[in-house]
C-alpha cells in the first residue's frame, strides 16, 4: 500500500490549487510550447520573436499548429500566444488560420472550459473563434461558444 499523507511535489491536492497553464500569465512564465525551429534548420526564437514571425506570415509558420507534430495542449499555447497578440483588421489571415485550424479541431467542452481564463474575448478572439465550424457539434456545445462569444 502506497503512503499518501504527504502529497507529492507537482500534483495537485485538495490543499493546493490546481495550476491553470492555460491563463496569460502561465504562457508568459513557461515557454515549453515554443516550436523546435532547430529542428527545421532555422534559428531559435524567443515568444515575442515567433508570435511575430506566425503573425507576419502565417502561411510560413503555419506547421507550428498542426496537431499532428505535437500535443494539443503545446499547440493550444501556441494559438492562445498568437491571439493574445494580434490585432485585427492586420492580423485576420493568421486569425483566421487558427480559428478554422488548430481551434476547429480541438473544439470541444474541455478546450471551452480552458477559454473561459480569456473572458471576455478580445475582438481577435472572438474573429479567430468564429471561424470554427460548429454545424456538426452537438448543440449543447454550440450554444455554449455562442454564449462566450457574446459576452
């Protein structure tokens, strides 16, 4: 039988609040989602250099959201890091990359709950979300982004 009156470093107990990593601050304090661009024979970047870069030519960065190279939850950093700083109207290819990318495929009660940090929604947000295609959601679900949305 495992001893369990101590609880172990790193894990969350009754007494200790959970972490959200998906808030402003956490993605400012932990840059584990930046991309590898060594990997890719390019030179590392910072988070303000990168936010940049996928702004600046999302066609070009457009891999380091795919859901297919790393988890969603890296990738969902990624994407809340690039929203948090675009601006629209300059920024609304990037936004809209995002929205019917990374966000459409990770739409989901979960991915609405870890949103619900970034209320109300800055007009990028709410640009990059409304390009999420929700016809075959459960309504439920539609209603819910619906409501965030008009917040």
């Amino acid at each position: 039988m495992k001893n369990r009156s101590k609880p172990r470093p790193g894990k969350h107990t009754a007494d200790t609040p959970a972490v959200d990593t998906f808030t402003r601050s956490a993605l400012a304090s932990d840059l584990t989602w930046l991309p590898d661009t060594m990997a890719v024979g390019k030179p590392p970047l910072t988070a303000e250099a990168y936010v940049e870069a996928y702004l600046a030519d999302p066609g070009e960065w457009y891999w380091t959201t795919l859901l297919l190279h790393d988890p969603s939850e890296i990738v969902l950093k990624r994407v809340l890091a690039i929203i948090d700083q675009a601006q629209l109207p300059g920024h609304e290819q990037a936004l809209g990359q995002l929205g019917a990318g990374p966000l459409e495929d990770m739409i989901s009660e979960e991915l609405l709950d870890r949103l619900q940090h970034w209320l109300p929604f800055t007009p990028a947000m709410r640009h990059a979300l409304s390009q999420v295609r929700m016809s075959s959601e459960p309504p439920v679900l539609q209603q819910r982004l619906k409501a965030m949305l008009s917040r």
